[in-house]
C-alpha cells in the first residue's frame, strides 16, 4: 500500500480529463472486486470438473492470496520505477492475462493449470489495488479527496454483490452427480461430461480478459497525472532491516496477525458458502449463489452503516463488538441445519464488513514516515486468505462442514484481542483498501 499523498497543489487538469481519470481508476475497484468475489463459484465449480477434494478445491483461494502476499512491496517498489501509470497498466496486463489463460486451462481441463492462472490473474490484481486507493485522491480538489475514495470503493462492493450472481448463471451448471452415479457412466460419457462442466468458465473468463484488456488500453492512451512523492525511505538501512524494525511495533505487528486471521475467515467462510447452503439447507448450486450474493449485500450495507456508526461510537469498540457477535453467530452455526443456518452465516458477512478497513487503520496510526512500508505489510496479510480456507477444507474433509466453521471462531478471537490491546484509541480514519 503506498503512501497517501500529501497534498502541496493537486494535480492540474482539464475538467473533462479529470472525469475520464477518475472514471478508469474508479473501475479498476469493481475490477478486482469482481474476480475475487468469482472464487467461492469456482471452489464449487472446479471441484465439480477437476474433481478434487475440498482441500484441493481451496487452493483456488490459496493461488489467489497468495499472489497478494508475493506482490505487495515488489508492486510498490515497481510504480515508485515507473509511477502510477505504468503500475496500473502492467497490473491490467497481468490480470487480462490470467483470466485469458482460463481458456485453455479449461480446454485440458487441468487443475493445475488453472491455479497459474489464478495466480497471474491475482498478480495483477495486487499492482492495481496497491495503486488505486492513493491514486484516486490526486483525482480532483484535496478536500473531496475522501468522498472520491468513498465513491470508488462503492463499486468494489457492487462488484462483490453482483460477482456471484452471474457466476451462478453463467458458470453453475446446476448439475451435480454422486460419486456413484460418476462411477456408474461409460468413460466416454463421464469425459465428455466433465469437459462440458470445464468449458463453462471458458467464454465467461475470455470476456473478463478482452473487457480489461480494452481498460489497459484506455489507460495506455489517456494522460493520466503522475504523482510525485517525497522520498522519505530509510536507505540507510537495508529492507529487511527496516521490516524488522517495524515488527517490533507492538500495534503494527498485532494488526498484521489480525488482518491475516481476518482476511482468512472471510475468504474461508464465504468459498464454503455454497457448499454449506448445499449439505445443510439442500440449496441448489444455482439457488446457493444467490444466498452468496445475498451474504455479500449484506456486507456491503454493513461497511456502509458500520461508517455512519463510527460517527457516535468508538471504532474500535465497535470493532470488538462485532468481533463478539460473529463468533456467537458462528457458534450458533455449529448448532443449526437448514435454511436458518444459511441467514445467520449471511449476519456473520454483516459483521465482517468493518474489520478490514478498520485494523487496517489502527494497524498503521503513529507511523509517520514509515507507514507506506508498514501499509504495505497490512497488505501482505492479506495472505491469511491462503492459509485459513485449506484449513477449513481439510477439517470438513476429515469431519464435516459444522466443524469447519469453527475454524473462524478462532479468526474472530484474536480480532477481539487486538481490538481490546487498542481500546485507548478514541477515533479511526479509515481506509478503504479492501
């Protein structure tokens, strides 16, 4: 994550330039909001097609997060080289990419080969939100700077709402046969039908592809402000030096754990979602996507009211009352079948709307010069959504999906924890990074 500017002039452009800026970056939100909220169809999806265990089919997400761990300081480091522009267009390159390499990864149908992938689409998608949240307040006056960013990241969340919407209809095919009933067909027919269910991710991913492509080129072709910021970097002290020092920030270091045990559970507890609509409310994989898209509305509202909240109440105990909340919430999951289980993991979406942005925040307070390092070891946690969905997958492998949700509980303790050890903090300033 780089550095917020701080503002001396903004950027000088013509009014009409300025509306074409902001409306590319802006959809640079909705671009990887979508993709990554397309993970729990294809964890669904591919375990159907490939096959695969539960574990295997959470390494969707593993691929996913893992490019974020990988890319966040060489994507800083990159757009400090060749600036914002040229950060966001290589991003747009890498996620074009991957999502085009969907097309004959489906065609031989190889699991592996979708992971690459994943992971090149993802890669991109790390450069761009690196570069986004900073980028769009040099969009116009300083003092609107924070209703811009406010604007942009609505359309993550629309993004988020509408990705498993259309991945059930596009993708889900709706059918779904026994292992016994697999076992029973011709070769040939099982073939055919496993190559048929691949090629659904096909034409969706190749479009996903072109559309990104198109907004690289209209990046390419715009003249996009560059901004130049102070060099305020410690040279004297190599970066692993400099990652040390900061790790022996007590709020830093807490905060990073806690956004990698945050990170984890929400990938985690909504790549199961369909199957959990599935073994506990026998909700058709179709149907099942639209309760997904439902917990993700949920969400939504959620970071929208949990701002307006925040306005009377004190964030962090808001941040450990939430924590509270899902953690009953999931233990009553535990209890629950049916369709009532499915409505009460949507109020667990609705209480996990406020903790990112909100550790984020509490994670890098007090940092001055080193916070464009330090936001970018937030960034990095972001790699508990590789860790924490494999675990909830090879617990429900070996039990079933009651224990599996379980595994959150943990994730929301530990939130509680921090939120707690920072109760003396009094207002937040919250940042929209994810």
């Amino acid at each position: 994550m780089i550095e917020p500017i701080k503002y001396v002039k903004p950027c000088f452009m013509v009014k009409n330039k300025t509306a074409v800026a902001l409306a590319l970056v802006t959809s640079l939100f909705f671009i990887w909001g979508f993709a990554l909220n397309l993970n729990p169809i294809l964890i669904k999806h591919l375990k159907k097609a490939c096959e695969l265990t539960y574990f295997q089919s959470s390494l969707v997400d593993f691929a996913s997060y893992t490019a974020y761990f990988l890319l966040a300081i060489p994507a800083a480091r990159f757009m400090k080289r060749f600036g914002y522009k040229g950060g966001i267009f290589f991003g747009l390159l890498l996620f074009s990419a991957g999502a085009i390499l969907f097309y004959p990864a489906a065609g031989i149908r190889s699991f592996p080969f979708f992971l690459a992938a994943l992971f090149i689409l993802f890669s991109g998608s790390a450069f761009l939100e690196t570069a986004a949240n900073p980028y769009i307040t040099c969009l116009g006056e300083p003092e609107a700077a924070e209703r811009r960013i406010n604007f942009s990241q609505s359309f993550n969340g629309l993004a988020a709402s509408i990705a498993p919407f259309f991945g059930g209809a596009v993708i889900l095919s709706g059918t779904n046969l026994t292992n016994d009933q697999m076992a029973k067909m011709p070769p040939a027919h099982l073939t055919s039908y496993l190559n048929k269910e691949a090629s659904a991710v096909q034409l969706p991913y190749l479009i996903i592809g072109l559309v990104v492509l198109i907004v690289a080129l209209l990046v390419f072709k715009t003249d996009l402000p560059e901004i130049h910021e102070p060099d305020i970097d410690d040279h004297s002290k190599p970066l692993r030096k400099q990652v040390w020092d900061l790790f022996n920030v007590t709020r830093l270091r807490t905060g990073v754990i806690a956004q990698f045990f945050y990170v984890g559970a929400q990938a985690g507890i909504w790549g199961l979602f369909i199957v959990f609509c599935d073994k506990l409310a026998h909700i058709p994989e179709k149907s099942a996507a639209n309760y997904l898209s439902g917990a993700t509305v949920a969400f939504m509202i959620g970071r929208f009211s949990g701002s307006y909240f925040m306005r009377f109440f004190n964030p962090v105990k808001l941040l450990a009352t939430y924590a509270i909340i899902n953690i009953m919430l999931l233990f009553a999951v535990f209890f629950l079948d049916g369709k009532v289980s499915v409505f009460v993991l949507i109020a667990v979406s609705f209480f996990m709307s406020i903790m990112f942005p909100t550790i984020f925040s509490i994670s890098i307070r007090g940092l001055g010069s080193r916070t464009k390092l330090g936001s970018s070891l937030v960034i990095m946690a972001i790699f508990g959504g590789a860790i924490i969905p494999p675990v909830m997958a090879k617990v429900f492998d070996n039990s079933n999906i009651h224990y599996a949700y379980l595994v959150p509980i943990v994730c929301f303790l530990y939130i509680f924890y921090f939120a707690y050890k920072n109760l003396a903090i009094k207002k937040v300033e919250l940042v929209t990074a994810h």
